[in-house]
C-alpha cells in the first residue's frame, strides 16, 4: 500500500500548477482551490497535499485562511508547505487542523529550528528535500546548495526526522515520469532508518504509481496529470490501496 496525495498548489489564492517550479510559466487550474479539493475527495482521495507557492517566495503564509478552509471543507488528511521557516507558523497550521506541516528551505539553512521543530512535533512534521541534480534547491527552488541529498538525509535522520518528501525538480510538471532511480538510490540510504519517503515530481501514468509503489515508496504526490486527465483519480486510489 502506497498513499496518494493529490497536490493543491496555490498562488494568489488559486489552485495552479508550475513548470519545474518556474513562477513565469503558472496554469491556473482553479479559482476556488477548496472546490478543488472537494472534487478530489469525491473521487476517492484521502490525502491532500498542498503548497503555498507565494509563502515558498516570501518566507510568509500568505494563502493561509485558504488552506485552513480546504482542510475545513474536505475533512481529509491535508499536509501543507511553503514558507514554514519558524515555530510560530507550524503551530498555526497544526492548531487550524492541518495534520502534518512540511519544512523545505529551513530544513537546510537552520539547523537549530529543524532540531526544535522534530522533538516538538514528531510525525506531524516532514522535510521537503527538493532536488536538483545530486543537490538541494532552496528558496522556492531560485537557489540551489552544496549539500548532496544523501548527505542531507543522513543529518536530519540524526534530528529524529522521520518523514521526507523528496521532489526532483527536473521532472516537476512535464508529465516525463519521475526518476525511480533517484528514489531507489535514496531508499537505499536510509534503509532500515524507518524513514518514510515520499516521491513527487513527474508521475504521468498509472505505471509511474505501479513503479514507486513496487520501489518501496511510502507515498506519492500527483499533481499536472490529475489536472490534466492523464490519470483518473479513482483508478489511482485504488492502485495505491494495493
């Protein structure tokens, strides 16, 4: 069993997709993101995952009353990141109802906070490591780091982080498949850690789920071939349910 997590991205309070995380090339998909999340419930979603694309800029929660109100209408497992860079913002998001809040750009650049934040709140925390090559990518993906991916799990792994959800920017929202061998080489550094691993970037087709759920993923993220039709939802929920 694999979880699917079908992606809401928002940016100026509408539901949009990016090209490998480039904010000049947006299609907006919805204008009331809570609709659409709805209908992802509707075809058998039991997990959202959502990104506020103006907070990953900002460092701020600009969409916030917008992801408070899709966790709100749909009642459904909802993660949210961008822009989470302090203690304050995690416990909003947790105390509005949100049941896991994901760290990316302050997983890498503060160390102290990311230490905090994994003995605070445990399993309702997650690092989003976004990777571009064999390296991180920060600041809503406008830079990229020194700091390989397998060097960055084994430090958080130390922090008692338990939960990554690991984007290849490459294949981010071109419908080109993700990159199995990427997430079959990451699990293999971190076997037998229990860390979870969740994949997004890329997944274009039924047999692209068929592939991560076999490679040992824990979940998998779904977002420009769901908007586009190129997958059925409902299909892919039962795929993922095993």
């Amino acid at each position: 069993m694999m979880d699917l997590y079908p992606a809401v991205d928002l940016l100026g309070g509408k539901a949009v997709r990016l090209m490998r995380g480039d904010y000049e090339q947006v299609t907006v998909y919805g204008a009331y993101p809570e609709e659409t999340a709805l209908t992802m419930r509707d075809k058998g979603a039991s997990h959202i995952h959502i990104v506020d694309l103006d907070g990953a800029r900002t460092g701020e929660t600009p969409n916030f009353e917008t992801v408070k109100a899709i966790k709100a209408a749909t009642g459904l497992f909802c993660e949210v990141g961008g822009g989470v860079r302090s203690m304050d913002v995690i416990e909003r998001y947790l105390a509005a109802g949100l049941d896991r809040v994901i760290v990316g750009t302050a997983a890498v650049k503060d160390t102290a906070f990311l230490m905090e934040a994994a003995a605070e709140y445990g399993h309702r925390l997650a690092v989003g490591a976004d990777i571009r090559g064999d390296y991180l990518a920060v600041e809503g993906w406008t830079e990229t780091t020194e700091e390989t991916v397998a060097d960055f799990l084994k430090r958080i792994l130390g922090y008692g982080v338990r939960t990554v959800i690991c984007t290849d920017i490459s294949k981010d929202g071109v419908l080109a498949g993700p990159n199995a061998a990427l997430y079959r080489r990451i699990l293999s550094e971190v076997r037998g850690t229990g860390m979870a691993l969740i994949a997004s970037g890329g997944v274009t087709r039924l047999q692209d789920l068929f592939t991560l759920r076999d490679a040992g993923l824990s979940g998998a993220i779904i977002g420009k071939a769901y908007y586009t039709g190129a997958i059925d939802l409902r299909q892919a929920v039962r795929l993922c349910e095993g």
